[in-house]
C-alpha cells in the first residue's frame, strides 16, 4: 500500500503510482568501478522528494567486488546522503570494522542505519556508541531485538514477510503489546527521517 513502506529501489526507475517512499542507492553487489553512469541516475533519484533515503549501500565481504572499489562507491554515496540531506541504509556483511572507521572519520551529519542486522548485543552496542543505528527483521539475534533500547528500535521487513509479522515478533520477544512496538517504530522513523 503506498506511503506505508520503504521501497528500496537500487538505481532502478520510481513506481509511477505516487505516494510511495523510496531508497535509492548503489549496493555492494551492483559496485563495478566503472559507476559514473549509474551515480548519475542516482544523484537524479535522490533528488525526488519520494526518495527518502540512500541505499542500500555498504560493504559485502562474501559478494561483490574488492574491499577497495566497494569503499569508493561507498563513499561516493556517504557525500549524496549529506548533500540531499537523505540517512543511509547499508548493507553489511562481515565488515562492520570499515562502517565504524569511517563513521569516526568522516562524522556524517545524516544517520547510518544498518540493514536486517544478526549480529549480538555487544556488536550492536559497539555501533550504537559509534552513533550507527541498527534494523530487525524476521532473522534476527533475539537476544539484540530484546535488549535494544526502546528509542533506538527499527523493523523491516526485507520483502519477505508483512510489517505485521515483524511487529509481532519483535512484541513476543520484548514482551511489550504490538500496539507499543508500532507506536514507537513510527515514532523513531520520524525522528530518523527528520535529521
């Protein structure tokens, strides 16, 4: 239904049906070196007041191309999410050393946010003091989704599953009522957006 998720759509054309928001960005596994032509389309998304944020991007250790070009695209969309003032979802795997690093260098001013995040608490502590958020779905560290701070709460869905299954899961595993967890996932997607 329009206006109630967000879409990733790559660097691929915006549904011609209104009312949907969008993330647009290069992700790990498309990276090839040779990008301009695609950073183009992408800086042309971005631009759309539908597109809300930019990715997936980020760094995939199993997939895609090396570390380094992997880091340049990164990069490249690291200066698009501050210039169209738009956060990023990544994706993350077996990296999360080089989103820190950078995170620390770089200092973005727009939010960083961490896609279908496994990882255990500590890790996830370990990001969050580093100012990176993280977002559940239905494969998740329940021992995370359980002890992650109420303001600090992201659901998705991946497209494998509905928003409300995700919503109920997470309410079994924090023992909390599905109606708090939807209050406050809007509630922190709103704070997340407006930064």
């Amino acid at each position: 239904m329009p206006g109630t998720a967000l879409v990733c759509i790559g660097c691929g054309p915006l549904s011609s049906d209104g009312g949907q928001w969008y993330s647009a960005g290069l992700h790990p596994w498309d990276v090839t070196g040779n990008d301009d032509d695609k950073f183009r389309i992408l800086e042309k998304l971005l631009s759309d007041p539908q597109v809300i944020a930019v990715g997936e991007c980020g760094f995939d250790t199993l997939r895609g191309p090396s570390h380094d070009v992997q880091e340049k695209a990164f990069l490249r969309q690291v200066e698009l999410s501050e210039k169209f003032q738009k956060p990023m979802i990544l994706h993350v795997v077996r990296d999360f050393d080089s989103v820190i690093r950078l995170h620390k260098l770089l200092k973005p001013t727009q939010s960083w946010l961490v896609h279908g995040f496994r990882g255990g608490p500590e890790q996830m502590r370990q990001l969050h003091s580093n100012g990176i958020l993280v977002s559940f779905g239905l494969k998740h560290n329940e021992e995370s989704l359980r002890q992650v701070p109420s303001e600090q709460l992201y659901l998705e869905t991946d497209g494998k599953c509905t928003i409300e299954q995700t919503v109920l899961a997470a309410a079994q595993i924090r023992n909390e009522k599905t109606q708090a967890i939807e209050w406050q996932i809007l509630r922190n997607n709103n704070i997340l957006l407006q930064r």
